[in-house]
C-alpha cells in the first residue's frame, strides 16, 4: 500500500477558522491525505489566514516566503492559501507568491478536493467565489475518528451589520445560518466521537436565524441531544440579545454561565461613528438583564482603542463603562486601518497616543480579570477535563465559566464533568482539588 499523503495546515485568527481547518483536513482525509504537525514531511501545506487586523497579508507573505524553501527540497509539495486573506488578496497572492499552488476562500473550501485534482496537474487553482451551493451540504458527515472533549461548531457565517471599522462582511460575505436539523445532526456526530461540550460559533451567533426560535431555539434542541453536557456560543452581538436568548441563560442547566458579548467603546460618539447602532447605556441595560437571568455569569468584551476622532473623554467613557460593568475577561485591541472600510477614510490617531490608551485600558481589565480568578478560590467548581497537565498525575479542564482549571486527578477523568474546589489562582489558570 502506498504511503498517505501529508497535509499540514497552519491556522491564524479566530475560532472560526480553526473549524473550517478541521473541515478541511476532513475534505482531503477523503483524498487520502493525513494530518502532520510539521511542514517538513508534508504534501501539501495550507495557510488558513485572518485579515482582521493589519500586516495580515504582509505576515501571510513573509511566511510563504519561508515555506519556498520546503518547495525548493520537494518540488511535488503543493502550497495553498485558505480563508479571508486568500479571499481579500485573490489572484494578487499568486502574482506576488508563484510557488502557491492554491487560493481558496471562506466560502469555497468545500471544493477544495477538486481544486486537489487540478493542482496535482500541475494546474493552479483559484476560487474565492461566494458559490450558490451550500458548503456545509456538500461536505460529508464528520469524521468518526475520537475526539478531544471539546469541539466548535459554525452555524453562522457573515455580516450584515458592517461597523465601520470591521473587515468581515467583505471577507465573509452577507449573514448565512445553517439549518438547525444539519446542526444538531453534527452535534450527534460530534457527541458519537467523544465530544462533551460545544461551541456554537459565528461572527453574529445570536443573529442565527435557522430555527424558527432563532439562536435561543437551537440551544434548547441541543439541550436534548443525549450525551451533549455542555453548550456555549460565540460571539454575539449586543443588539442581536433577545428575550429568549436571556432566558436560556437562567433555565438551560447545559448552557454555560459564560458570555463574550462586544461593546467595542463606552462612548455613544464613537459608537455611532462606528455604526454600531447601540448606546453605552443600552448595552449596561442589557447586561443588567442577563445578570439578573443568571447571577453569576462570567462575562467577556471586545474592546476597540484609539477609533479615528476618539478624544481622551471618549476613551474615559470607554474606562467608566469597564468600570461599571466589570469583565471577567477580556479582548482589547487598538484600531487597525482596513482598507475598503468607512474608517480607513478617516484621519487615524498618533501611535503613542493609540498605545498609551490600549495599556490604561488592559491594566483596568487584568485588575478585573485576576479580582474575577482570585474570587473563585475557595469556591466549588465543575471542571470538564480535556487533557493532561504539565506535571505526572495532574489533569486540565475549563470551569463552567471558562477558566482553566488544573488538579491532580486519575487520567480516567478525561472527558468526564467533575466538582473541584478551587485552592490557588496564578495569572492564567485555577488550581483545583478533585472532590471525591
Ligand atoms: N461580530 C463580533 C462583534 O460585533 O462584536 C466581533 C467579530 S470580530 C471578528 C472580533 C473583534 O475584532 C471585534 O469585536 C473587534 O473588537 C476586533 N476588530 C475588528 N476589526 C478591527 C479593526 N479594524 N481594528 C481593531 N480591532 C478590530
Ligand atoms: Fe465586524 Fe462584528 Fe461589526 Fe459584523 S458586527 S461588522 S463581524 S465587528
């Protein structure tokens, strides 16, 4: 028998991304191909890429300019490009990069075995179209090889709401939801595999529109998959929370007291700059619902510094507003220039003032952050244990709330739910007791 073919993918950026790259080993696992961890023994090498923020493309770039030299030792190595900077760039990756054999986007991967084909000619491939036939149709059931305890799930993908700052519903196109009977179908499989807890994603979740009870609905049909012990979702929009989203949050036992929910600035100026068509107010409004739905949900933001005309008063309603609502955890980032977006017109802010406001505004939220770990000691938890630790006889989980949580416990855990109490805190994680 002859030897499987290699496929390294290397991915960047979000959650997102990270699915499709599983989606689309799976696509060429029906090639014959097998994934390796290193490009050096591999067939073929896939860059599944982000444009959130700038220098995406240029690093994207200089990476494949490292990965000639595996092309020069093996001239049969084929090189692709995948996801929003394949679908930003197009055919300009191929003029600036010829040794790419591949240009894929989002939306297209699900052709990524016939553009095999093509390319093993010795033909170049292209497709960044946003196809009429639906990718998550024609990619087959997933593998049913075991799987880790934890796995993300797309059931939405694109954006109508283009922020003035965001790049997304040009890479990703317009708002698409998968139908919730395909969802909860690869919930099943996904569950068969080993899987315990998932992460429903999409670049607007809670805009899921597929089941007639919107994103709230489907969480209450993966309620009863049996064997599914835990549900999360990310990332939502503020005006996308409706009611009976709320409501889950207070009566759905599998659905995790854990909510990343961006507010971007606490400045109502900004915020209509940025088209985000919500308030500061509405948006503390909003929060005080959920919290009052489920008291000791552990909530997370994106925070935007430094957005064109943002004064020192805006940046402190952006301060005020931390303040205020108090994260467990946090994403700030200073504005990235994306050109073709309403922003990029504007007159941007000097560096140094970008870069005073980002390290005022991360010192607030890591005080948060550590008062949110620090109070978790002494407290009991439910760990779902995905791995073993550093050190012999320890395991590692995530809380209900997302923390990472270590203990010393049997390696039988694995997979499995258990209460821990929480005796130490350190900068990223909980150190657990396992309770009999
Ligand atoms: N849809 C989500 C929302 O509206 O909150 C966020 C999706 S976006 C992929 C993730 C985060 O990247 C955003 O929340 C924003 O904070 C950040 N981001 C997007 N464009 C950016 C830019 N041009 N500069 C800096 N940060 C950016
Ligand atoms: Fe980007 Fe999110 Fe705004 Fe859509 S809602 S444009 S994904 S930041």
């Amino acid at each position: 028998m002859s030897e499987p073919k290699k496929l390294y993918i290397k991915t960047y950026g979000c959650q997102m991304n990270v699915y499709d790259s599983e989606r689309m080993a799976e696509a060429l696992g029906g090639k014959g191909y097998v994934e390796t961890k290193t490009p050096d023994d591999a067939d073929m090498i896939l860059l599944n890429t982000c444009h959130i923020r700038e220098k995406a493309a240029e690093k994207v770039y200089s990476e494949l300019g490292r990965m000639k030299a595996f092309k020069v030792e093996k001239p049969d190595l084929k090189i692709g490009v995948a996801g929003c900077v394949a679908q930003a760039e197009g055919e300009e990756i191929m003029r600036r990069a010829p040794m790419v054999d591949l240009v894929v986007g989002p939306q297209s991967y699900h052709r990524l075995p016939a553009m095999d084909d093509a390319v093993q000619t010795g033909a170049k491939a292209l497709d960044t179209d946003f196809p009429e036939d639906d990718k998550f149709a024609t990619l087959k059931g997933r593998s049913k090889g075991k799987r880790a305890p934890t796995a993300f799930l797309t059931v939405q993908e694109g954006c109508d709401k283009f922020c003035a700052f965001c790049v997304v519903p040009y890479t990703r196109g317009s708002e698409v939801s998968r139908p919730a009977d395909r969802i909860i179908r690869e919930a099943q499989e996904l569950v068969e595999a080993g899987v315990r807890e998932i992460t429903l994603l999409g670049q607007n979740v809670n805009a899921y529109h597929g089941h007639d009870g919107g994103l709230a609905g489907l969480i209450w049909e993966l309620d009863k998959v049996d064997g599914l012990e835990r549900i999360r979702f990310t990332t939502s929009h503020p005006n996308d929370m409706d009611d009976a989203l709320i409501d889950a949050h207070g009566t759905c036992e599998k659905l995790m007291p854990y909510l990343h929910l961006p507010v971007q600035s606490g400045s109502n100026r900004i915020l209509k700059a940025m088209n985000r068509k919500h308030t500061a107010e509405g948006y503390v409004r909003l929060i005080e619902r959920i919290r009052a739905a489920r008291p000791d949900l552990l909530l997370s933001g994106d925070f935007i510094v430094g957005f064109p005309g943002e004064t020192e008063e805006d940046f402190e309603d952006t301060m005020q507003l931390v303040r205020d609502v108090h994260y467990g955890q946090a994403y700030s980032f200073k504005y990235s220039t994306r050109p073709g977006t309403p922003a990029a017109e504007k007159p941007q802010l000097p560096e140094d003032v970008m870069n005073d406001r980002l390290q005022r505004l991360q010192g607030l939220l890591r005080e948060q952050q550590q008062a949110t770990q620090a109070s978790m000691i002494g407290r009991e938890v439910k760990v779902l244990f995905e791995k073993a630790g550093r050190e012999a006889g320890q395991m590692i989980g995530k809380s209900e709330y997302l923390h990472a949580v270590y203990a010393e416990a049997p390696a039988d855990v694995l997979g499995t739910v258990r209460r821990v109490k929480i005796v130490d805190d350190s900068a990223n994680s909980l150190k657990g007791q396992l309770i009999a």
